[in-house]
C-alpha cells in the first residue's frame, strides 16, 4: 500500500472520529495553543522519507497523519469554544451530582510567617488571583462535594492542602466545567505545589512572596507571573506536551535549566551559557534571583522579562 494511502486514510479515520465523538460525547480539553505542534507532522513526514522499509515508512506516515489530526480538531475546537477550561469525557451513570459554585476558606494570623499549599487536582482551569485578607480563598466552579480542605498548623508555619477528591472521566449529556479561582494571603512567604493533569493553570505571583514553586502537570497550558518579593525563588516544572509561558521581572536575574530537547524554545534577553542552562543579562549583579528548572516533553516554552 502507498505511503500516501495510509497517510490520508489515517488523518480522514482520525478526523472523523474525533468529531464524530464530539457530537455524541462532551469532550473537552484546553490545549488553545495545540497549533504550535503542527511541526512535528513535518518530522514525522521527514522521517518517512528517510525510512526504507516499506512498513516504517506506513507507519510513521501514519503517526503524522494522526498528530495532525489531533492538532487542526484541538485548534478549531479551542476557537469555536467547543474545547473549553478542562477536559471531560462524562458517560451517563446513576450517580447523583450537583454543579453549583462552593466557597472554601481558611483564617489568617499574624501568628503564621510561612505557608505551604499542596494542590492536587485533574482536569480543569485553576487560577490564582489578587490577595485576600484570609490565609485562603477558594472558590470552585463544578461538582460541589469534588473538593475537600485540610490545613494543619504549627509553629508559625501553616500546611493547607487542597485536594480533587474524584478525577475520573465521565461521558454525559451535559458539559459541567471544573474551575478553582484561588487568592493567599500575601504576609506569609509561599511553597506552592500543583500537581495537575489536562489543565489550564493561570497564576499571578507578582503581589506574593514565593520562595518555592513546583508543578507537575501533564497536557497543559501554564502561565505564571513571577514576582520580586524574596531574594532567592526557586521553580521546578515538570510537564509532559504543554504550552508554558513565564514572566520574569526585570529587577532580579534569572537562570534556566531545561531539559526540553524535543520542544520549542524562547528565552528572550537571556545568553545560552550551554545546552541546558541560560541566564538572563547582567545575572551576577541582581540580588534577587530566580532559578526555574524544566523538565518536559514535546512542549512550546517562552520565558520574557517584563
């Protein structure tokens, strides 16, 4: 069979799939820069070429012909809004649900001089917002009993974990969105950890002190606003196919190490020190620094100074 056969038939088998299961089903996921992945179907095209057995050359034509399909259905989705803020696939079952929006919220001491929230979830669009005079506020948008709040305190130092009690995957007639807008309160200094999975997660850090980062995601889209808040911040993101944009502050240096071979880079105002490392210009002179480090997949990354 032709190489261009099985090329063509895959993509239109894809295709239609998808949209033939978007009809019948609710799926969604944010990926609102999936287009960004087109390239890789040249690659995978390019390799084909190169290969020499007749069933390679099938079957890597036939990986591109499905990463393109995947690709133009997730890009036309995103822009007719038919994908959204997370990704569900719900199947009608008897269980009993209600959507609605749920408040969660913790006190603030002057007692509490450090921070930590661990917050673990799935799907979903997860933001953080300006400060607020509680320790936490939580407001969630989805299933009202799919949340639960823990927090623990002790000498001057308070522990809230938050915490998506179900992350499974549901088909259902209905498209109920699951969303988490977050405010701290800015006193204390921060360790913020998210591990997340097919999410949207959009973070303003510029009014807090964040000593610490670490997020771990999987298919996202990740935006983060660093501050100048502390002298020394460190970030760790590890990610598997994701959009990642960083905001860094012109008022401190800053070093990044990559691990991100396979994905697209754009360091704009830093000098490449070597293949994994960059740092921002006129690093060794800033007092305050911020180190990110990045260890992900087949991922578009642009990091710029504001």
């Amino acid at each position: 069979m032709k190489t261009s056969n099985i090329f063509w038939g895959v993509f239109f088998i894809s295709i239609g799939s998808l949209v033939l299961i978007g009809n019948l089903t609710d799926l969604n996921f944010t990926w609102n820069s999936a287009w960004k992945f087109w390239p890789m179907v040249l690659v995978l095209i390019g390799v084909s070429i190169l290969v020499k057995n007749q069933i390679g050359k099938g079957i890597v034509a036939g990986l591109a012909a499905l990463v393109l399909a995947l690709t133009l259905y997730a890009s036309v989705s995103a822009t007719t809004n038919l994908i959204d803020d997370d990704f569900e696939i719900h199947f009608d079952d008897d269980e009993v649900a209600v959507y609605d929006t749920t408040y969660f919220s913790q006190d603030y001491s002057d007692s509490i001089k450090t921070a930590t929230l661990n917050f673990n979830a799935g799907a979903g669009a997860f933001k953080i917002f300006a400060p607020t005079d509680k320790l936490v506020d939580f407001k969630t948008e989805g299933n009202v009993s799919n949340y639960s709040l823990d927090r623990q305190d002790s000498y001057g130092h308070s522990e809230i974990n938050f915490e998506m009690k179900n992350n499974h995957l549901r088909l259902g007639k209905k498209n109920y969105k699951n969303s988490v807008e977050m405010s701290l309160n800015n006193n204390p200094e921060w360790e913020l950890n998210f591990d997340v999975g097919a999410a949207s997660v959009d973070l303003d850090l510029t009014q807090y002190k964040v000593g610490t980062l670490n997020v771990g995601m999987g298919a996202a889209a990740f935006n983060v606003k660093l501050g100048n808040l502390v002298d020394v911040a460190r970030i760790k993101i590890d990610a598997g196919a994701s959009d990642i944009d960083i905001l860094i502050p012109d008022s401190v240096g800053c070093e990044i190490n990559s691990d991100a071979a396979l994905s697209s880079r754009n360091y704009e105002g830093f000098t490449k020190i070597n293949n994994d490392i960059y740092r921002s210009e006129d690093f060794d002179k800033f007092s305050k620094k911020i180190y990110i480090d990045i260890d992900c997949g087949v991922s578009s990354i642009d990091v710029k100074r504001y």
